[in-house]
C-alpha cells in the first residue's frame, strides 16, 4: 500500500498526472493509516503517512554543506549572457551546450538521498552551512521520501531545487492572514521562505509549498556526462524536475528560450523572475570552476521589473460570489510585461485610504503573483491639484441594495442573496471542477442565463432544456444537448463536492472532506452543535460558525430540499469493501511498462482483488503488453484472452 501510495503521490504531485480520484487516494490514505494504528510496529519511517512531525522543534540544527552551495551570478543585460558565452568557449572552445531552465522565484534548497531514502534538508544559508529543515521538507508531498529507482548511482544522490509557494497558494495564504489581522507576506518567495523558517511542520504542512529540482551539484557516476540527461532520469526516479527545461546547442538558441518565456511566465502557476544558463557536461564544469562566489559555468538572466505608471481614470466596484465588494482601478491602458493593462485591484477600502490614492493620479501597477495586476502606490508628484478623494459608496453597484462592513473585516458586503452578482458568482462556483464539475457553462453563458432569469438559484440548471439552451445566441444543438447531458451526470457527483458546491463562506473542499467524515449526511450537519464541530480536528470556529450561520437560512434549507428532490446526493456513500473490475481476473504481464514495473503492476493487481500470473493459460482473462512483448503475446492470441496496452490497463485500475 506505500508503495501504491507513493506511486500516486508522484502521478499526482510530480507528474501533474492523477490516476485515481481524490477521493479514492483518501480512502487508500486512510486504510493505510488505520493498518497502521492498529500495528504501529511496522510503521516506517518513509511511509507517506509519516510526513508531518509531531511536537513542534526549538531550533534548527546547523548542517555543513558537503559541496558548497554557491549563488549564481545576475544579469538583467542580454550582452553579458553573449559575455558569459565569449568566456566559455574561450576556455573550452566552441561547441558547447547549454541547458536553459526556468529560473523559478523562491528559496533554494538541497537534498540528499542515502539508499534512496530522503534522509537530510537543508537551507542554502551562507552558502557553507544552513538550517537542517528535514522536517519541514518531508512534508511537501513532492519530495519522494524514498526515491522510484534501482539505479545506484541515483540512490545516494545530492540534488539542489527551489522551493516555492504556488501563486494560488499565495493568495489564499495572505486572503487567510488579513481575515486573522497578521501582516501579509509581500510575495510568494517571502511567504515560502516565511513557511520554510517555522518550527512545527504541522503548519507547513497547511500552506501547500512545492519544489523543483534543478541542479545535481556532482555527476551521479561516470555514466552520467549531461546535467541535463541526468534531470530527466531523476524525473523518472520519482523527483519533481523543473519542467520546461531545454537543450541549447548554440547561444542563439538560449536567447530564443528567453523570448520564449518573456511573456508565457506569466501564465505559469508559480512566479519566474528569469532563466538560468547552464553549460550542460558535467566534465566541462569542471574545467570552469568557480570563483569564491558564484560558479563559472552558469548565469542567471533576469526580466526586467514588471511595473509601470499609468493615470488611474476611475474606480469601480466588483461585486463577488459571497457579496465581496472589490474596488477595481481603471487605468488608462498601459504595456506591462507583454499584455495591456488597464484594470488592476485596490484590494479594499483601507489600502485606498492607507495609500492616499485619488482618482486621477498617476499610479504605480505592479503584476506579480497574482493574475490582476495591482497598484502599489502612487506619484504623489505627478499631482496637478485636480485629483479627487474617493468615497466608498453606501449601496450596491449591482442589485443597488444597501452595503455592510463588519467591524473585524476589511471588506465591504451586500448582503442581498438576489442580487445577481452574487447569483452569477455561486452558480460559477457550483459548476466548478472540484464542485459539481459541469463543463460547458461558462461565465459568458452564465451572465446571460442570469439575466434572462432562466437561473436563479443551483436547482434552476437542472430544469434547463437544449430547446431553450440552442435558442440562447451562438449556443448550437449539440453543445445545448452536451450541456444538459454534463448537467444531468452532474448528480452523479459525491456528498463532499455537492457540499463544497453549496458554496457555503469558509467551506473549501477539505472542510467539506471532514465534514463529511464526520457526520456522513446532511441532516446531521444542518442538527449538529457548535461544540459536535469542535471536536473535528481542522475545524475550527470560524468555518463552524459559518456552516450554522448559512443552515439558519430557511432559503438554504429550502435549495437543500430541492437539490434533493432532484437527485443530488447529500450523503456520503456506505462504506463496503470496493469491487473493482480487478476483482477475480487473472492478470499476465509481458514486455516492459513505461510507468511502473512489473512488479508494482502486479501489486495494483492483488490490492484490487486479482490475480497477476506469470504464465498464460485457459484462465487468464487479460494479458497486458507493454513495450517489447515477448512470445506470451502470441500464445495470448492462441488462448483468447484478451490483450490490452499498458494505458488501456491504467483504465481498469482506475475504474471502480
Ligand atoms: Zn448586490
């Protein structure tokens, strides 16, 4: 089962690649850990469920690095990487390559495997010694605690990576600290070097950090001549490598990398501030050497600082899903890191008051981590007397009903449950992937099934019709008919996301999952008391108080009634021993298997309920082929089981 869960752990964490659901891997979990409960003696120290620490640590130890870890020299000029280039061909002559990677912006770290077990973290520090943070790296899931490899020249191996907060994480972190009043961490490489430094990793296990590995510091073994073969064979042994990294046979073809990015990096999840430019042969490294500070045979290439200064025309005012009211800067339109800008956030009334911001002034936008650019300040100078004061007005812009802040929060509500923002709001979110997951309504359709008052409320999508839908502008009969049909599979959908779907102020899907664990159906969490949450581990008052304040409305309770009516499940499903479509068939592997080996193949097999043989007969009913089948394919063929490819096999795993 660890290793099941291992395997998973890297589908979903490294390779972005999920096989199972979520919540089957949860349940896989926590067999795991109940297996574990109930014979703690053979709990390992690298089983996935051992990952976060006990008791908070005091300090942390000082750990010397084996090999210096040395920073890289920083240009923001394109003549200094043709420099670099000069440099090394100077030294090594002229065919070399480089290998061009992401320069992601967080903290740098580095690992080291004995025997393929992850057994030391450490800080960068001050290059010769850092911060032993073992603990808190065990608990990002993308570190593999034990690597996926027999190689032995991997399995005692020293990598170097970037840990880093994803944008998202970001936000919802400093969403999270300004609800608690804490200060704001101003990027995510401060939140994710904040979050490296606490001592109990029970809470670093919260804020979601990520890594990637980029640098292997000394070559594996003689086999190992290119850095950048040897990522990618690390990337098979279970390691999150940098994606998006490349092989440049010629400066020109680095400089096309860094064009490349320019503007891409801002689609990507996690902050880029630029590109590293490694020379890629491990020997010819070491013929560069390094100085005292920084090696010789790397650079980093910094984009330019992504702000710019633009008149700010107005102020508008965003309604959100919850009544939210966000004030929004309307800009005269302004080139910013590739795209125009010309609305960027003001986050909410006080950070207007707290950076004296006037219509007509001349602002500061900044685009960092977040996909709205932001105003950081302003040109006071620029001033020319005419700037006016903003007022944050009393009502509504959308439904025009009266607004309400409460004492402890920064944000402006409406508290209207009609007004139509808000509608628009939570039926994008019912329809979300983690939510209800119905594809094709989006935001555009949504806006007009709202206006047209076809959608009200949750239960009106599932009176929609293909007729009525096809009529709706540029909405075709097939896509109408796809439509109703991903509504309809919709009540397919388990308690946990019909409940995140709710939408309920504070419930996010993992609150949902403990509820759900705990009370199993509705009924006993519309009953339940404020001291019945408490006892849940992860919920606290806030979301309790919410789930009690949203089931008072009668009008919630009534949507609940009719959802239920209509076939949405509102209880979690009796627990029974799973059936799989394993269950009882007779399995035989022949050739090799791209994502696993034969033998973790035949484990998936035995853990739902089949049999892996090693020989054909009358009663194999799958022979699965991988790459190179041997002569069991053609006695497959004699014996009529059926043959399927190694994907088709995944399938079967996956399905239920
Ligand atoms: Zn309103």
């Amino acid at each position: 089962m660890r290793k099941e869960i291992d395997y998973h752990n890297y589908r979903y964490y490294v390779l972005g690649e999920p096989e199972m659901s979520d919540y089957e891997y949860d349940q896989l979990y926590k067999r795991l850990e109940q297996l574990e409960q109930e014979y703690p003696e053979y709990i390992k120290p690298d089983s996935p469920t051992q990952r976060v620490g006990g008791e908070p640590i005091k300090a942390f130890e000082t750990v010397e690095h084996s090999i210096g870890m040395l920073s890289l020299d920083n240009t923001y000029s394109e003549e200094e990487v043709r420099d670099f280039d000069r440099r090394v061909k100077k030294i090594v002559g002229v065919s070399v390559k480089y290998e061009a990677t992401l320069k992601v912006d967080g903290v740098a770290v580095t690992l080291n495997y004995a025997d393929g077990r992850f057994v030391l973290g450490a800080t960068r520090g001050d290059g010769m010694r850092g911060d032993d943070i073992t603990q808190n790296l065990r608990t990002i899931k993308s570190i593999p605690l034990k690597l996926l490899t027999r190689d032995r020249g991997l399995l005692n191996i020293e990598v170097r990576g970037e840990v880093y907060l994803p944008k998202k994480r970001f936000e919802r972190l400093n969403r999270e600290r300004e609800k608690d009043g804490e200060t704001l961490f101003a990027n995510p490489r401060n939140a994710a070097a904040g979050t490296l430094k606490l001592l109990d990793s029970r809470e670093v296990a919260k804020r979601g950090l990520d890594i990637f590995i980029h640098t292997v510091p000394v070559a594996p073994g003689s086999r190992y001549t290119s850095h950048y073969r040897t990522l990618l064979k690390l990337r098979d042994a279970g390691l999150r490598v940098i994606p998006h990294l490349e092989l440049c046979t010629s400066i020109d073809d680095v400089f096309e990398y860094i064009n490349k990015w320019k503007d891409k990096r801002e689609d990507l999840q996690y902050e880029v501030d630029g590109l590293v430019i490694k020379i890629d042969g491990f020997t010819v490294r070491e013929r560069m050497g390094h100085t005292t500070k920084s090696p010789r045979w790397a650079i980093a290439y910094k984009y330019q600082a992504r702000q710019a200064i633009t008149k700010l025309k107005n102020i508008k005012l965003q309604v959100g899903r919850t009544g939210r009211i966000t004030p929004v800067a309307e800009l005269d339109p302004v080139a910013l890191s590739g795209t125009t800008v010309s609305r960027a956030t003001l986050h909410n009334e006080d950070e207007i008051r707290r950076k004296e911001i006037k219509i007509g002034d001349h602002v500061i936008i900044e685009k960092g981590g977040e996909v709205i650019p932001k105003v950081v300040g302003v040109v006071k100078a620029k001033r020319s007397g005419s700037e006016k004061k903003f007022h944050f007005p009393t009502k509504c812009p959308v439904c025009g009903q009266p607004i309400s802040r409460l004492p402890e929060e920064a944000d402006w509500r409406c508290v209207n449950s009609s007004c139509p923002a808000q509608i628009k709001g939570s039926i994008l979110h019912f329809v979300s992937r983690p939510a209800m997951d119905i594809q094709g309504l989006g935001d555009v359709l949504v806006d007009k099934l709202v206006n047209m008052g076809l959608v009200r409320s949750f239960d009106d999508l599932y009176r929609l019709d293909a007729d009525i839908l096809a009529e709706i502008e540029r909405m075709g009969r097939k896509s109408a008919r796809n439509l109703v049909n991903a509504i309809e599979q919709s009540k397919q959908r388990e308690f946990i996301n019909v409940l995140y779907a709710l939408g309920i102020p504070n419930i996010g899907i993992n609150a949902s999952h403990l509820l759900v664990k705990a009370f199993r159906n509705i009924d006993r969490i519309i009953k339940a008391k404020v001291d019945e949450f408490s006892e849940i581990a992860g919920i606290g008052e806030v979301l309790a108080t919410s789930v009690k304040d949203y089931f008072k409305v009668r009008e919630n309770l009534k949507l609940i009634r009719n959802l239920r009516k209509i076939g949405l499940r509102f209880e979690a499903e009796p627990k029974k021993s799973v059936r799989t479509q394993l269950s009882g068939k007779t399995f035989v592997f022949t050739g090799e298997l791209e994502s696993m080996s034969r033998g973790e193949a035949q484990n998936l097999v035995r853990q739902r309920g089949g049999h892996p043989s090693s020989s054909i007969s009358k009663k194999t009913d799958y022979v699965v082929a991988g790459k190179k089948p041997g002569s069991k394919y053609n006695k497959a063929r004699k014996f009529e089981a059926r043959i399927i490819n190694e994907s088709e096999f995944l399938k079967l795993v996956r399905s239920r």
